[in-house]
C-alpha cells in the first residue's frame, strides 16, 4: 500500500533549481530521507525502502547531499578507539 501526497510549491521553484516537477519530487524526498536519517530517526535501511531503491543506492544519495553514511559522535569514535 501507497500514498500519494501532495505539495503545493509555487511553479517559480521549478526554474529556481532547473528541474521539472518530477526531478523535483525526487530530489524533495532524497533530502527528507537524508534529514531523517542524519537526525537518528530513520535507518538506511528504511530510508531505501521509503525511496524504492538499494540500501547501496541510498547511500549514494547521502554522498550526494553530504551526509555520513555513519552515525557516531565524536565523544563514542573516541570510546572505540582508546588504546
């Protein structure tokens, strides 16, 4: 089961960032999935679902909107590697 969900965004964004309604959808929720998942709420592995695509595919998006496929803080990579 689906939903189809609608936005009302003014046709000006369009043009704003040179993409059609669909490019523009597209990219709308890559970005909400990478939010999601840079916040904890989400998993790759659920973001990929979200998205119909591969859990390897998302990660490529992530690439592509600059966010870590890792989830650590700087306070748990040092707790892991204390010698």
């Amino acid at each position: 089961m689906s939903y189809k969900l609608t936005l009302d965004i003014p046709f000006n964004a369009f043009s704003v960032l040179s993409q059609n309604p669909t490019e523009f959808g597209k990219e709308l929720l890559e970005a909400a999935l990478c939010k999601w998942y840079e916040l904890g709420r989400i998993s790759q592995s659920k973001a990929a679902e979200i998205a119909n695509i591969s859990r390897y595919e998302f990660i490529e998006v992530m690439k592509k909107h600059n966010v870590s496929p890792f989830q650590y803080t700087l306070e748990e990579l040092d707790k892991e590697f204390i010698l």
